[in-house]
C-alpha cells in the first residue's frame, strides 16, 4: 500500500515523493523516539526500588538475628534492636518504592506492597514488641514461631522483588518491539522509495545520458524515452526539444566554422604582415625598399590595385614619391627625376580617409603620421566601388602608423646626427682655441718681438732668447695637436668596463707603472652620455698622471652607494701637488674635466693623497639627466 501510494505521487513529482519519503521517515522516528522515552520514564527508578526491597529481606534477618541475640544474652530489648527496625521501617517507605507504587496504584505492585506493609505492620512488628516487651523471657517456642513468620515475611518480600522485576522487564520488552515496528516501517519505507527512484530517477536519468552521448558523438536523432508531468519527465521533453534545435543548428554550424577558419586566417596574414613590416621598418627606417615591400604586402592581402607613399616637403617645394608600386603620378615637376616625382595629391591640405574616382580606379588616401606630426600620405588606389572592409581599415590604419612612427624615427636620428655633428664641430672649435690657438697667438707674439732684433747684431743674444722661446712654444703646439688628434679618434667601440680596461692598460704601458683598476657599479647604471664623460675625465687624469706625477702605482676606482651617487678616485703616489694651489688658467686639462663633470651635475675635487701623490675624485647621480650648458669638450692638455 505505501509502495502503491508513493508511485501514484513519483509519477506526479519526484520531489515530491522524497519529501513524502523523509517526512514518513521523521513521523516513525518520531514516534519511536517517544515511545521510547515514554518507557524509559516508566522503566526508571524500578532498579533503585529493586534494590531497596532487596536491602528489606537483609533487614528483616538482621532484626531477627539481633532479637534472637538478646534474648539469648538474656539482655531482653536492646538499642541496636530498635535502630534495626527503625531503618527497616524507612526503607519500607523509601521514595524509590512510593514512585513505582504512585505510577500503577491499582498494579500488582501496589497490592503486594500493600500486603507486605500490612504483614509488617499487624504480624511480625507485634511479634518482635511481644518477644522484647519486659517481662517473662520468652520460650523456644515463641521464637521459633518468630522465626517461622519471618521466613513467611521474606518470602512476601521475594514476592514483591519478582514483581518489581517482571514489571521492568515487560517495559524494556514493550521499548524492544517499538523500536522493532520502527525500524521494519523505516525498512519499508526505504525499499519503496528506492525502487521507486530506481525507476522513476535512475533508469531515466541513464536513458538521458546514453542519449546525450549519442548526440555528443554527432548522432542528432536520438530522443528520450522517458517523458511525463514530473520533473524528469520534463527534462526529457526538453531534452527532445534541444535534440531538435541541434540537429537544425548542426546544418550551419560548418559553414560558420568555414567563415571563421578563414576570418582567423585572414587575422592571422594581417598579423605576419604587420609583424614583417614593423620588423623591415624598425631595421631600416630610411631605405625605400622596406617601404615598397611593405606596399606590395599590404596590397596582396587586401586585393588593391596599386599603392604609392609619399611624403611632405620639409619646407616649400612639391611632395616627394618615397615607395611606389604603380606609375608615376599624374602631376609631375619639370625638374623631377626618378624616386623624386613630384605627387600634387600627397600634399597636407588634401582629406585623408576619402575615396575619389581616378580614372579606372578609386583613390583612398591614408594619412602617414606619429603621435607628433603627419609626414606624408598613402595612396591605395582600388577597383571602382570598391571599399575596404572593417577589419582592412584597422590593418592600414595600424599599418600607416607605423610607418608615421618609422619616418618619424628616422628623422629624429637624423636630427640627432646632425646635433651630433654641430656639437662635435663646436667641440673642435672649442679645444683648437682653447689649445692651439693660444699656442699660434704666443708665437705670432714671438715672431713680432724677434722681428726688430733680426737686424740689430746688439741685440742677437735677447734674439737667441726669443728664439728658444718660439722653439719651446712650437714643440708645446705640436705635442698639443697630437694629443688632440689622439683624443678626436678615441672610439666609444665596446662596453663601457672594456674600455675602461683598454684605458687603463694603455696608460699602465705608457707610463710604465703598475695600475689597479677597481669597479662597483652594480647600482649606478650609467647612461651612454654619462659612460662617454666619465672614460674621457678617466683618461685625462691618468695621461696628466703619466706626465707630471712620477709614480710607480697608480688606482681608478669607481665606487657606488646605496643612494646612486657613484664616486671615481684616479691616485697615485707621485711627487703629488706640493704647496702651491692648482693655477687652472694654464692647466686645460683640469678645465676641460671641470667642464665634463658640470655636464654630469657633479663635481671634481684635486687634492693630495694620504701617504702621499695626489688623487682626483669625481661625484655625480647616477642615472640622472645630464645639463649641456655649452659644447663639452673631447681632448685637452695640462
């Protein structure tokens, strides 16, 4: 029947079945939790009262023990006597005893208690005051006939323990049979809720798996067999419904994975090609081949017709034709050749991303450009009608700012190596007038001074001076232009610890003398203006060195502190500088790294060194933006 029941409610809800399932469940425990303790409440306290109707029989013996004791000591009552029957007495009326009597008061407990208080109260207590009473000792007859009811009086006793526990034991019975109904109902209910899952959850749900599998493997017509008004009923309906759509969305699924195969491939051209562009223009950003390839790329992928490149003039003048993979444009300079074609159409004043008709063509302009300024403007030309896509717009669009961004490059180094070469030309101009000009000025002073003694024998010994002066003065402009040619044709080849080697070697050689070079720049990166500076004042110090100190060990040492200030040390124990102060109006060298070291926002610092010889030392930021206040000069003398 419950079986019956819970299949008509699965085949409505299966939810609802398992609700129906737990809650029967809850009611039966439920109900055996209450019975149980409905027994349990009536089964407590019976051992506490089996106990102490067991301690009556032991009290009762002992009050006739005491009482033949007495009499045989012919002592008649005694105190201990009278202690034993009060006790036997309380625990006559122990609370043990009056609960289980309360509970049942018309029970066979009750009514055997009764009788045991009645027999106490009107047979054996009259028979042990009579035998204690004062008086005539009593005969072996009186107490054997004491004797004989305290036998009867534990045998009621023993009656009333045995109803005490049949009484428990019932009770603990009754507890085991509803605990046993409780878990039979539990069993059933569970059997039946189990089959009827197995055949209203799980065959359904293993239908609708192996029918899923089926479609994931491709096969769209398969269905579930298991529909109806409750919930997986439902599902199997749907289910059914989403086999259908499937096999009518199946149709177009390999056309569109056709589509984006090809968009992915189209994608993945437009990457290569921005890919080989940025590298061909990052490698040469100044050579028209990069641009004419790049040119013909892009108009493969797209399908145009032909592209041109042109860029602005720099002043007023016509546009120039940088790459081209069409003929030559129609408006052209009477005076233009080869790859300088004048293109009318490339100038700044025409709209960039417009289409207009030219000839058998349509023309689309792209500006070429950085985030600084627009250099020219690309030309596509296009069938008529023809217009370019989303996803090609974006791939000119990029394609033209990168190229804005390599002619930009290309310019700014353009304008580097001209800053470059006008610095490197004031730097000469510098150190000539600097060096060899007030050289050639010292003697052209000489030659006016001898001029006038020339003639004069008087005055051939002053001449011969003059003459010593003018020799010594052209021996000092000598060695100053070589130095300066040395210094002009230093080359910044190689790292900067290599040269600092090379330098280092090549003035240990020249002056004979054993030179320790010490480096701890692992928190200094310097910059390459800063590594120029810092090698040339290097140098400068250890050729001053190898001419006026007379050393025999020298040491460079470039130190870094925590904070990046890197300090250089160039010593050496020479004849030092002796008391007199450094007079720099005659010492180039000494400006000219002064000037170096103001560059670099540091300072320099000549003085002697302990133990003797003399030490330069160098301080700057490193890592920090250097300040050309004016042209730095490259060479020097002292």
């Amino acid at each position: 029947m419950i079986r019956r029941m819970l299949g008509v409610l699965a085949r409505r809800s299966i939810l609802l079945l398992v609700g129906l399932a737990m809650t029967l469940l809850v009611l039966i425990s439920l109900g055996g939790m209450s019975s149980s303790v409905f027994v349990a409440e009536t089964v407590q306290g019976s051992a506490s009262a089996i106990n102490v109707a067991g301690s009556l029989r032991r009290l009762t013996h002992r009050i006739a023990s005491l009482v033949v004791a007495d009499v045989g000591d012919g002592q008649g009552a005694s105190p201990r006597v009278a202690e034993a029957i009060r006790s036997f007495e309380e625990q006559l009326v122990h609370p043990a005893l009056i609960r289980v009597l309360e509970r049942a008061p018309d029970g066979l407990f009750a009514a055997t208690y009764r009788g045991v208080e009645a027999s106490w109260q009107l047979s054996l207590r009259p028979r042990f005051d009579s035998i204690l009473a004062h008086g005539p000792p009593p005969t072996a007859d009186n107490i054997q006939a004491m004797l004989v009811d305290v036998d009867a009086y534990v045998d009621q006793l023993n009656t009333l323990v045995a109803v005490l526990e049949h009484d428990t034991e019932t009770r603990i019975q009754d507890l085991g049979r509803i605990l046993a109904v409780a878990i039979g109902l539990t069993l059933m209910v569970m059997a039946a809720v189990l089959v009827l899952l197995h055949r209203m959850l799980h065959q359904p749900l293993n239908d609708l798996l192996g029918k899923a599998n089926r479609i994931a493997g491709g096969d769209f017509s398969a269905r579930a067999e298991y529909t109806g008004r409750n919930e997986l009923g439902r599902v199997g309906t749907a289910f059914n419904l989403m086999a259908g759509e499937l096999s009518k969305l199946y149709r177009d699924l390999e056309a569109r994975v056709d589509a984006k195969t090809a968009e992915l491939q189209r994608s993945n051209r437009s990457l290569e090609l921005l890919y080989h562009a940025i590298a061909r223009l990052y490698h040469s950003p100044a050579a028209p081949e990069a641009y004419t390839a790049t040119l013909r790329d892009i108009e493969q992928l797209i399908g145009l017709r032909g592209s041109q490149a042109c860029i602005e003039p720099r002043h007023d003048g016509p546009a120039a034709v940088m790459a081209s993979t069409f003929g030559p444009c129609a408006e052209r300079a009477a005076d233009a050749t080869g790859a300088e074609l004048a293109c009318a159409r490339c100038r700044g004043d025409a709209r960039p991303w417009s289409y207009e008709s030219e000839g058998d063509h349509d023309l689309l302009r792209v500006p070429l450009r950085d985030s600084e300024r627009r250099y020219g403007m690309l030309r596509l030309a296009l069938a008529p009608g023809q217009r370019l896509e989303g996803w090609q717009r974006q791939l000119v669009e990029a394609l033209s700012q990168h190229i804005g961004m390599a002619l930009g490059a290309a310019r700014r180094s353009e304008q580097e190596r001209l800053l470059a070469l006008q610095e490197e030309r004031s730097v000469i101009a510098r150190e000539l007038h600097d060096s060899l000009a007030q050289a050639l000025s010292y003697m052209k002073i000489q030659v006016a001074l001898l001029q006038p003694m020339v003639g004069d024998p008087a005055r051939a010994t002053e001449a011969g001076a003059t003459l010593a002066d003018l020799r010594e003065g052209i021996n000092a402009a000598y060695r100053q232009l070589r130095e300066l040619l040395v210094s002009f044709r230093l080359k910044m080849t190689g790292d900067f610890p290599e040269l600092l080697h090379a330098a280092v070697e090549e003035y240990a050689a020249k002056g004979k003398l054993e030179l320790v070079l010490e480096t701890r720049l692992a928190d200094c990166p310097l910059g390459p203006n800063q590594e120029v500076h810092v090698l040339h004042i290097i140098r400068e110090a250890l050729s001053n060195m190898v001419r006026h100190a007379q050393a025999r060990h020298a040491w460079v040492r470039l130190n870094c502190d925590p904070g990046g200030r890197l300090t250089v040390d160039v010593e050496d124990d020479g004849v030092g500088l002796g008391d007199a102060a450094v007079d720099t109006r005659h010492h180039h060298g000494l400006a000219i790294m002064r000037e170096r070291a103001r560059s670099l926002g540091g300072s320099i610092e000549l003085g002697s060194r302990p133990g003797g010889g003399t030490r330069l030392r160098l301080r700057f930021a490193a890592g920090a933006n250097t300040v050309h206040a004016e042209p730095v000069m490259f060479g020097g003398v002292a």
